[in-house]
C-alpha cells in the first residue's frame, strides 16, 4: 500500500529523530573539540529540522 504525504513526513520525524541520536552519541565521543563544535553544528540543525517537521504534523489537516 502506497502511503499518504502524513505518512511520508511521520517517517521523516522517525528518521531525523534517529539522526539526532547518533549526532547526540557522537557528540558525547568525540575528542577533538573542533570536530566536537561541528557535529554540534549539524546536530543543532537536525534538531531544528525536527522541530519544523513535528510542527508539520501538527498542524497537518485530514
């Protein structure tokens, strides 16, 4: 079964929310702290990415 455009964007939640745990894990491993402020850098990003894309499916209309 095909999905829907609300199902597209619930898998793109699942999927950042992963990323942001493998940024979190990286970021507590890291040693060097230029690589450190970098990964910070994308994680914060994903985190945003997230954020916007929960906002969308809240407001999403049926």
């Amino acid at each position: 079964m095909q999905k829907n455009a609300k199902q597209h964007v619930q898998d793109v939640c699942q999927q950042l929310q992963t990323s942001a745990t493998c940024l979190t894990d990286a970021v507590n491993t890291v040693e060097k702290a230029e690589n450190k402020q970098q990964i910070q850098n994308t994680l914060n990003q994903v985190q945003s990415a997230l954020q916007a894309a929960n906002t969308t499916l809240s407001n999403y209309k049926e």
